[in-house]
C-alpha cells in the first residue's frame, strides 16, 4: 500500500542535508574538513531514523559491487571521451572541479574511503531513496531521488558535478532498488572513486 502522508522525517532529513552541503562548498580551504562533518552529522540522521539494508552475502555484494563501480567508471569515461572529441566546454569545468576538489592527501583519501563514501550511499540510497520508494514506484522514486541528490552539489558551482550525481545516483539508485544492499554499494561508491582519483584519473 502506498502511503499518502507527509513523511516529516524525509523533509527534515533532506533539507538538513541542503542546509550542511551549502556551508560545505562555501569555503574551499575547509571542504574536507566541512564534507567529513556534514557527512557525519548524515549518517547519524540516517541510522536514528531508518534501518540499513544488507539482503546479499558478503560474496555476492562483493562482486557485484566492483564489477558495478567499473561500470560505472567506463559510463563516465564514455561520457568524457564524447565531451573531449567534441570539444565541449564541459571540459574545462571537469579539470577546474578536479583541482578544486579532488582529494590530495592522504588523510583526504581515508576519509573518503571510509567516511564519505559510505555516508553518502546510506544517506541518499538507505534513508531518502528507501522512503521515497514508500511513495511510489521504483523508477520515480530512483529519479526523485537522484535529483535531490544532485541538487545539494550545485553549491559547488558546477553544474557538470551536478550532472555526475545525477548520473551516479540513477545508476546507484536502482541497483540499490535491485539488491537491497548498502554494503553493495559502498564496494561500487568505493571502486568507482578509486579508479576515478588514483588508477584512470579523468584529468
């Protein structure tokens, strides 16, 4: 049965969310330290308000989790390739996002690894995704929230990153729909970055 009553709990967490990202970008010099914080204060959300999903094997999400991150790392690389031989100004946004927020260090790295990654799949996948999906079908729930997932990165001044969690957040969106898995999706949020930041940088 769909519910028809306001879920406050999906508002609230949601606009706490937009409130946190806004200071995130505001200052570049404390990014990291702000996105940790903002992602901390997520998770907490989250948890305090929704159970985790975990319905694979360790085995399975696994697997599944690098081959998806691979994927979804050769969709993008896809995407740049069409942008460079297009010549499209996206380009040029793409290596100014790179150095304005790719990670750089190496505490930068852990805290992506093993606090952003996961904040942000059990945050917009295990808590706003998983409500939503109360609502109304899989596909417009998947939508509705991968565009509110995008919408707190435009504080970043970048549409082109907007559009990157637009896209990360449909493919991540119905996977989740698919395999009830947030460690699933940790393993592919994690495989994807590392690709894209260390191994086959875009830039």
């Amino acid at each position: 049965m769909i519910k028809k009553l306001p879920d406050i709990r999906l508002i609230v967490g949601f606009l706490i969310a937009h409130v946190l990202m806004y200071f995130t970008f505001m200052d570049r010099s404390i990014f990291w330290y702000m996105f940790t914080a903002t992602m901390l204060c997520l998770i907490s959300y989250s948890i305090l308000n929704e159970e985790i999903d975990d319905e694979q094997t360790f085995g399975t999400y696994f697997i599944y989790g690098v081959f998806s991150g691979l994927l979804l790392y050769v969709i993008f690389w896809t995407g740049y390739a069409i942008i460079d031989i297009l010549n499209l100004p996206f380009l040029n946004s793409i290596s100014s996002l790179y150095g304005r927020y790719a990670p750089s260090n190496i505490w930068q790295y852990i805290v992506l690894l093993f606090i952003l990654v996961p904040g942000e799949e059990i945050f917009w996948r295990g808590f706003i995704q998983k409500r939503v999906m109360k609502y109304t079908t899989v596909t417009t729930a998947v939508f509705i929230s991968s565009l509110l997932y995008a919408s707190v990165n435009l504080y970043s001044g970048y549409w082109i990153l907007a559009i990157a969690a637009l896209v990360g957040g449909i493919f991540w969106g119905y996977l989740y729909a698919w395999k009830r898995s947030i460690p699933l999706l940790i393993v592919s949020h994690i495989v994807f970055d590392l690709v894209l930041f260390i191994i086959f940088p875009l830039i």
